[in-house]
C-alpha cells in the first residue's frame, strides 16, 4: 500500500523522502565523488566517460550534462549532492539556485534579499502564486532562455 503523499501537492517543491532517496541513490553518489580532487579532474577531463561510470539512467546523465538541476532533483537528486557539481564548475550555490528559477543571480539574491516568495497563492498547486508550475521558471534570466 503506497504512503500518503500530502506534500505531493506543494508548488516548485520536490521533497527528497525515501521513494527520491531510492531513485537518486547512483546519481546522489556520483556527486559526492566529485569531493575528490582527482575524481573531478576525471569528470572534467571527460564528462560522459566518468558519468558512463555511474549506474545511472541514461536520464540522469544527460540532466548531469545538460547541468539541468531541476531535472537531476526530479530524477532524485539530492540538492546538497548537486552543489558538488557546481562547485565543479566554480558556481557559487546562489548562481545554482538561481538558474533552477530561471533568474540571474541578481535577481534571484534580491529576491531572497527582500524575504524569498509569497506564500499567498504557493500553499498548493493550481493557485496563483509565482511558484506555480505554469510560472517557471522566473526572472529575465529564464524569460530569455525561453525565447532562444
């Protein structure tokens, strides 16, 4: 019998409970080897081979490569283990979670700067609020990518 779920229901938000856990468990360790300095120099020497590695989905490899985070924490990535990946790529966590949102890092600063987003309109999906599926991702940054 599968567990009740309720939290399945809040806007922009993956939670990494068991079931992510479980999903992301080779991608999740695959991050963490980046923590050696010779493992990284591998992943940037050849990313696809070292990824090749890693008994990862073949999903997970291209979201690793394309350094699409949202789908890496959708396929169970774990966002603590992602930073590892932009440490390797000398990306601070703020430019990260900014791209996640489709923001600069400006924007995505300023926003976290002046209290972060509303809950008016995020508490559960199909309000209103910026949060909300049909909304991402936010900011200049995201409105760009869109249009190229």
């Amino acid at each position: 019998m599968p567990l009740n779920k309720p939290y399945l229901d809040v806007p922009g938000t993956t939670i990494f409970d068991a079931e992510q856990s479980r999903k992301g468990y080779h991608l999740n360790q695959f991050c963490m080897s980046l923590m050696k300095a010779e493992n990284r120099a591998r992943f940037k020497a050849d990313e696809r081979a070292y990824l090749d590695e890693w008994p990862m989905s073949e999903e997970q490899k291209q979201a690793v490569l394309a350094r699409d985070l949202n789908r890496c924490i959708a396929l169970g990535g774990n966002i603590y283990f992602l930073a590892k990946i932009g440490a390797t790529d000398g990306k601070s966590f703020q430019q990260m979670a900014g791209s996640m949102t489709g923001m600069s890092e400006e924007e995505y600063r300023n926003m976290m700067i002046s209290g972060g987003r509303s809950v008016n309109g995020n508490r559960v999906v199909g309000e209103d609020g910026d949060a909300q599926p049909h909304r991402q991702p936010q900011g200049a940054a995201g409105k760009n990518k869109k249009e190229s």
